[in-house]
C-alpha cells in the first residue's frame, strides 16, 4: 500500500467517523429541540389562557353594566384562540345559561378550565 | 412649592462679575489725558477671569478691553494682565494693574502713546490735588464670602450658592452644612430602586400608559421608579427641561404629553443632587382610522362564502354588523384584510363596518348592500362569466379544498417556494388559502352579560367571608397563648383571614419551652421523665394532646413547625426517619378506661434521590418532634373511621401509675411514606365517649452514602460517619457525644450505604472515611434542635481520573498513535530510501 492511499485511507476514516459522530449530534439536538419547542408551544397556550381569563374576570365577573358587543366580540376571539374544545363548549353553555343559578354553576365550571388550561 | 430645574448661574453684581463705580470711573495719562471707564455705551464688566467693554477718552476714542486677539485678563485675585486695544493709542499693557480688596485700581497701564495709565490718584501721592481713583464692584476672590469666592472651598465637586447645599446663601461662610457638616451620604447621587419582577435591572425609569405603544388621548399616566432617596423629580416633554419644576416624588402621576410622545424624567434627592435622565415615548395617535372596500362582488351564491376585501389602517381592528349579529377581522401590517362571512341565505343585506386602530381611535361607519342569490345550475355559473369582482374574488381567495393527499404537496412547494425567495422573488408560490370565517357574536347581549344576575352565589360566599375560625384552630389558640397573641396581632379572627398565614410557619414550643411552666418546671421537665414528674406539673401539661420523644422520656425536646391552610386546617411536616423508636404521651382530659392507637399508612412519599453538594445551613430536615399534634386539640368524637386495610400497626398506651399521662412505644415504619398516627381514648364517662386524634407523619428515608458512576449511585458499604460538634467554650470542633442520646458516633455504614443523626441545638460538621475514597468534611452548619441529620453523601474515589477513560477516549488514543505511527514509518522509510 503506497504512502499516499495509506493518508488517503486514513483521511476517509477520520471523516466518516466525524460524519457519524455530527450526525449522531444532529438528530440528538434535533430531539432536543422538538421537546423545547412543545414546551414553548405549551406556554403560548398557556399565556393565550391567561390572557382570556384576565379578560374574562375583568370585563365579565368585574362588569359594572352590561357587557358591550366590542369587548363580546374580544371575548369569543380569544376564546377560539385558545384552540380547546372543552373551554370552547364551557364558554357557550355559560353564554347560553337561561337561570341565574345555571349562570353560577357554568361560571365555576369554566374558571375551574381555564385554571387547569394555566396550570 | 414648585422650584425651578434649570437654574442659570445668576449674576450677582458687588462679587463675582462687576462693573464700574460712578462715582470712581475716571483714570489719568499725561499724554491723552482722562480716560472713562463708565460711559453709556462702554459697558464694561470685570469678572474672574477678565475685562471686557469700552473705555472712552475724548482725544483718542474707544479703547477696547477684549480686543479679538488679546484682551485684559484677571487672575481672580485681582491682578490684571493682557492688552487692550484703541485705534489711535495702540496696544495698552495692562500687567501693572491691580484690583484691591475695596475694588480700586491701582497701578500703571503703560502704551506706547499713551505712556503711562494711572488708575488712582494714590500712585503718585496726588490725591491732595487731583482727587482720581477707578473702583468696581468686583471683589478679588480672597475677598469675598466662602459661598461667593468661585472655588471648591470643601471639596465635594460643588462650587457656591446655590450648587452647594452647604451654602444658604451667597453670604453664607461655609460651603459644609453649618455646624456638624453634611452626612457623606449627602454628596451621593439618587440610589437606583431595587430590582423587581417589573424591573429586573433595577434602574431609574419613567413608563407611560404602563408600556402601550399607542395612545389617543394627550393626557397619559406615568410609573415612575425611583431609588429610596430620590425624594423630587422633574418631568419634561424637553430634553433639555424647558420650564420644567422640581415637584415630591410620586410613583404615579398623569402627564400631557405633546406630539412627539417622549416624557423625560430627573430624580432628586434631598440635596438637590440628580440622577441620569430617563424616558419612556408613546405614540400619540389621535387620528381616526379610515375604511374602505376593495373588493366586493355585485352578488354572491348562497351556496358560496361571502367574502370581501377592505383596506384601512395597518393591524386596525375592523367591527363588521350584519344579519343582526357582529363580527371581529383585523388587518394585516398593509392595512389591507379579507373577510369571510361566511354562506348566508338569500337575500339582501346590508353590512356596516368600522375599524378601530391600534390607539383606540374609532373610524366612520360604512355601509355595504350584500346581495345573496339563491343557488344556480352549474350552466348558468358558467355562463355569467361577466361578472368580473366575481372572478377576482374568486381567482384570489376561491382556491379549491386542498384534499390530504395534495396537503404534502402543497406544503412541500411552500416550503422551497420561502426557501429559493431571497434569490428568486418570483418563485412560483402555493395559491393563498381560503380566509377563515370572521367569528360572530349575536347583536343581543346574552343574559349572562347583562350585569343582572350575581355570577357567584352571594350566601355562600358571605358565608365563607364571615366565618369564623374552625374551632379546632380556636381550642389551639387557647392551649397555646403565644399562638392566640400571633393571632391577635397579624389580625386573624376569621376563615378568611387565613389567608395572611399562606407561606408562613408557625413556631409551637416543644413541652420543655412551654409558656405556661414556671422555670423551675421548666428545668425538671427538661431532666426528668414525664412519668417522673411532681403531679401539679403533669396536670398542666396539656389535654388531648399528643407528646412525642425518640429514644427514651429524657431525650432531645423540639419545636413544633405548623403550617395552616386556608380552610384551617393545620399541616405539619412532622419528618421521622425509618426505624426509629418514638414514645407517644397523652393526657385525657377526665378519667379514662383505655387508649389505644394505630398507625395507618396514607399514601407512599416520591423520594427524589438529590445529592446536595453542601449541606446548607439550617435546611436539615426536621427528625421528629416532642409535641406531635396534627390534629390533638381538635380531638373528634370516634364513629368507627378507621379504615382497617390501611393499619400497619396497632398499639396501646398504658398509664402504669396511674398518674393521667398513658405511654405507648412504637417504631416508625420502615418503609418511607405519609401515615397517620390515630389514638382513640376510650373515656369512662359515657357522655365523652370515644375521642379520636389523628396525627400526621412523614417518614423519611435514612442518608447514605454513595458514589457516582455513569450518572448511577453506588452505595459504599463500610463507609464511617461522623459528626463533630462546636464546643463554645473551647471554641474547637469534638466528637458529638452521641452515647448521651442512644445513638452511635460515629455511624459505619452497611451495604445500603445508610447512615443518621438526631442531635440538640448546636454548630456541627460531618466526616466521612471509606477505604479508597477520598475524605469528605461538609461545612460547618448550625441546627435548631429537632432536626435530623440524613443527608446523602457522595464520595469521590481516589482514581477519578481514571474514570474518565472509556472506550472513546481509548479509540481517539489509538487512531492517534496509529497515524503518528505511520507519519514516523514513512519519514524512515523516506531516509532510508533517499
């Protein structure tokens, strides 16, 4: 085996290993990152969450008279956003409640969701 | 009361800029004769540093003192030097004159054609004769007052009234505080406010309409944040603080802010020393936005989203009514958005739309006719091609439901489409999507949203609001004074008060450190057993209660650590350690027939296996406790509870004496996990019954003593445990006396590595030995009594190093030797050859 092949041959090794190795990395972080990103989603919609909540309780349960159509149109926008459908169902029984009392219960089912949804 | 912030050094004329006497303004040359110094338009001024304006002699005019390239200068103390210019005298010297300490002149100025320039009448003893003297206000700086003379007199970067606050005046002799001087602290400039969540780098800061980037209206609100000296503060819309006030400091105040939205701050502290100059800007935003539809077909299909094209404002908020119902769509950063609004029945209709930008600024209403037609055969859709926004909004917005399959596809060509962008602008893109349809909301306001109804129920929440403490925590409260007078002064007297108590731990005396004992007692509960003691002490201790000691009646006494929820109920971290031997005491409150308990498992603890590096200071874990009630005082009556598959021992105390007190003995489990201890005492009076006490117990494991390998503990088996203790007296570390208190110091190991203390109130250190391990002494720490020492141990080995070699290391070795190895083959082999 001449001088040359032998380096050459040498050469090669060294780089597959290297390409084995930076591949082995890449996958590694490439994992690593998709579990970072599911938990950055997770905080979005958990801020997206927060966001109605704090809209909700302020606009809502804090009302001084009736609830105007702008700051209902802002509620029912950022309670689709929140993408769940459970909170979705929540919110449009609590909307459709016909009694006070069913008001009271739907309320509370829906803050116990939300808080959940935060969690 | 309002000072004004931006102060110009004020002149003062009689000091430090002067100008001449009226009375003495005349200087005398025997070849142009007299020479006026304070003519109308001379205004001639001395300061500290020069001579500026006009002299005037009849024969030879105007004799400039600050002509352009020279100029009569002072040095402040009165002594002059320079030239002066006259057209027709030429250069004037003025190196022989000087300014005493009453303002006169004296000396010679000397020229060349004037020759000699007397300033006083003194100068050749003439004043007899020809009464000339030439006088200013001006005093040299020796001369004048401490607060006036120009100069730094103490040193603190600050020079006179006002700049100096160490001067109440320009009279004022002293630039220090008059009489004992200003703390140092006084020359300090404005501390920075501590750093918080909202400001987490701690610096002065000024935030308009809290951080919103628009606004419509002038007025704004500031939050102002400051340090704890700052006490005033200037506000401006100028940089530079045009007219603007010192005024208190204040973390909130309302502000008109001008067109260009910035807001600068200044902070002072009472000195009148100032911080850096901070802002905040808001965009004033007070134009309402405008609308306008851009594409809208003169007719839809009912079959068919309607869809329309408008342009407004950039990301405004457009507010859509038809149908009576409303609808929410924004536009995009162009201003321009698309709203669907989805199938409608046929009809007309008539849509109103507004937008509403991101300062809040509402825009006119416009009005839109939507025309809905009844479904057509597919002919006739065909054939009414004519119909161009028709076509447009289709073409656009009308691309046909992308099926799964084709899903990959389009994304794919999305996908190189952004990729090839930068290079080619014009790459082929995938058809925009279809808009998704504006969320509506009915024009009537539900009745949830009228504000008639009470959304929480009213009773039950003034119950709640209003109730008192649970009893359990008020009986606590009697037995334990010092707890009813913690009570007292945080304020608690109802349920909802308990909230004050979140995050906080309450601290109960152990038996010996209780209040109701006299020191005399005190100390013989401290030596004596309990069964021992006189019966007037025994009496007092008190009822219902559970007592709890390791080892035997005379061992380690501790405090009582209690944290209460917001429903009352008391939660303690009592921690014993596996295997540990306890005695349980309990005094009836009457006579009784028998006590008896069990010990109930409740739910298995996750121990998280952590090594702590060091072991911090007063983070041990409490061992056990000699007063353990979870819930003794709020003793219930029995009603057969206990739940039989969940007792893992039952036990008896006994009152060998008859004294009052019953002991039981029992030994913590072994396995880790929450249990509750429940002792029932059976009373002979059948009023009282059955009365139960429950008792919660952590059990913790025991420490151990491990090594790390490849990220899993080893225990080491053999390993020897001790534990020192700071003797105050000699001021040196002993071996702790462990004997004392039934225990072994120090502890060696068994093949679970485990090892555990309970030691008095004291400054300790551990050692640990283990053949082939290196030696570990933890830092000195000091404890309350009745914490336990159970803290994992890692050891390293001696030949950690050699750790570090695994089969990569080894294979990256020998791919080295082997390349250096064939470099050094053919460097020979090329020797030899050549």
């Amino acid at each position: 085996m001449s001088k040359q092949t032998k380096i050459l041959s040498i050469v090669i090794i060294v780089l597959i290993a290297s390409n084995i190795f930076f591949a082995a990395k890449y996958f590694l972080l490439r994992e690593e990152f998709n579990q970072v990103k599911a938990i950055a989603n997770a905080k979005n919609t958990n801020e997206k969450a927060l966001n109605f909540t704090k809209l909700f309780v302020a606009e809502v349960l804090k009302a001084d008279g009736e609830v105007d159509f702008e700051t209902r149109l802002k509620l029912e926008n950022a309670v689709r956003e929140l993408n769940n459908d459970e909170i979705l169902s929540q919110w449009q029984k609590f909307i459709e409640s016909e009694t006070e009392e069913d008001a009271q219960v739907e309320v509370k089912n829906l803050l116990e969701m939300l808080i959940k949804e935060i969690e | 009361m309002t000072v004004m912030i931006i102060v110009a050094i004020p002149v003062f004329a009689s000091s430090t800029s002067g100008i001449i006497d009226n009375n003495h303004k005349y200087a005398w040359s025997e070849n142009v004769g007299w020479i006026n110094f304070k003519t109308d338009n001379g205004n001639i001024s001395i300061t500290d540093s020069e001579l500026s304006g006009y002299a005037w002699s009849s024969g030879y005019g105007w004799i400039n003192l600050s002509p352009p390239t020279s100029g009569v200068n002072n040095d402040g103390s009165g002594n002059l030097s320079g030239y002066a210019w006259g057209e027709n005298v030429g250069w004037i010297d003025f190196s022989g004159v000087a300014i005493n300490s009453d303002g006169y002149f004296s000396g010679y100025a000397n020229s060349v054609i004037a020759g000699q320039i007397s300033f006083n009448c003194s100068n050749t003893d003439s004043c007899a004769n020809s009464d000339f003297k030439l006088r200013t206000d001006w005093r040299p700086r020796e001369e004048r007052p401490i607060c006036n003379n120009a100069t730094d007199d103490d040193n603190d970067g600050l020079t006179d009234y006002p700049a100096d606050p160490g001067c109440s005046s320009l009279d004022d002799e002293d630039e220090t505080d008059p009489g004992s001087g200003l703390p140092p602290s006084a020359y300090n400039s404005p501390l920075s406010p501590p750093p918080s969540s909202n400001n987490p780098g701690g610096v002065f800061s000024v935030v308009i309409n809290n951080n919103d980037e628009y606004t419509n209206n002038k007025t704004v609100l500031l939050k102002l944040t400051a340090g704890e000296n700052t006490a005033r503060m200037a506000i401006s819309n100028s940089i530079k603080f045009v007219n603007a006030s010192q005024i208190p400091f204040q973390e909130n105040m309302e502000w008109e802010i001008n067109n260009s939205g910035i807001v600068y701050a200044r902070f002072y502290t009472k000195y009148g020393y100032k911080s850096q100059t901070v802002s905040d800007s808001i965009i004033l935003d007070n134009i309402a936005p405008k609308i306008k539809i851009t594409g809208i077909k003169d007719y839809y299909d009912s079959a068919e989203d309607v869809i329309l094209i408008a342009k407004t404002e950039a990301n405004a908020e457009v507010v859509l009514y038809w149908d009576e119902k409303y609808g929410l769509a924004y536009a995009d950063g162009q201003g321009e958005l698309i709203m669907n609004l989805g199938k409608m029945p046929a009809g007309d209709y008539r849509l109103e739309l507004f937008s509403i930008d991101l300062a809040g600024n509402k825009g006119d209403v416009l009005f839109a006719n939507l025309i809905i037609k009844k479904v057509k055969k597919t002919k006739e859709i065909s054939e009414n091609q004519e119909n161009k926004p028709i076509e447009q909004v289709q073409q656009k917005f009308y691309e046909p439901i992308i099926s799964p399959k084709n899903k990959f596809s389009e994304e794919l060509i999305e996908k190189i489409s952004k990729f090839f962008e930068p290079v080619f602008p014009k790459f082929p893109k995938s058809k925009p999507k279809k808009p998704k349809e504006i969320i509506t909301i009915p024009k009537k306001t539900p009745l949830v949203m009228r504000n008639q109804w009470n959304l929480f129920p009213q009773e039950q929440i003034n119950e709640f609001v209003l109730a008192p403490l649970p009893k359990g925590l008020k009986r606590l409260a009697k037995k334990f004074p010092k707890l009813q007078e913690t009570f007292d002064k945080v304020g608690i007297d109802k349920i909802t008060d308990l909230k004050k108590l979140r995050n906080s731990e309450l601290s109960l005396p152990g038996l010996s450190k209780y209040s109701l004992f006299s020191k005399k007692e005190l100390a013989l509960l401290k030596n004596i057993p309990l069964s021992k003691l006189p019966s007037e002490i025994k009496n007092k201790i008190p009822s219902e209660m559970i007592f709890a000691r390791i080892g035997d009646e005379k061992s380690i006494d501790f405090d009582i650590k209690l944290n209460i929820s917001d429903q009352g109920k008391i939660q303690q971290r009592i921690n014993a350690i596996s295997g540990q031997k306890l005695i349980l005491t309990v005094r009836p409150e009457r006579k009784a027939k028998s006590v008896y308990g069990y010990l109930a498992f409740t739910e298995r603890k996750n121990q998280k296996f952590s090594f702590q590096n060091e072991i911090p200071k007063n983070k041990f874990c409490n061992l056990f406790n000699s007063i353990i009630f979870a819930k003794p005082v709020f003793a219930e009556n029995y009603a057969n509870e206990v739940e039989e598959e969940f007792i893992s021992q039952k036990f008896s105390y006994a009152d060998k004496d008859n004294d009052g007190l019953w002991i039981a003995e029992i030994v913590a489990p072994i396995v880790e996990g929450e249990y509750e201890v429940i002792t029932l005492i059976e009373y002979e009076d059948p009023d009282l019954g059955t009365r139960m006490i429950r008792l919660t117990t952590i059990v913790d494991p025991e420490g151990y003593v491990y090594e790390m390998i490849k990220d899993q503990e080893l225990r080491i088996r053999n390993a020897t445990v001790s534990i020192y203790q700071l003797n105050s007296e000699s001021d040196e570390y002993e071996l702790w006396q462990a004997d004392n208190y039934r225990q072994k110091n120090p502890q060696t190991t068994d093949a679970t590595g485990r090892y555990s203390f309970l030691v008095p109130e004291g400054t300790y250190y551990l050692a640990v030995e283990a053949a082939d391990y290196s030696f570990y002494q933890s830092e000195p720490f000091t404890i309350q009594e009745g914490f336990g020492i159970h803290q994992n141990i890692k050891l390293k080995s001696k030949n950690a190093w050699l750790k570090i070699i695994d089969w990569k290391v080894i294979a990256i070795l020998l791919l080295f030797v082997l390349v250096v190895w064939n470099f050094w083959r053919d460097k020979k082999r090329s020797f030899h050859n050549s």
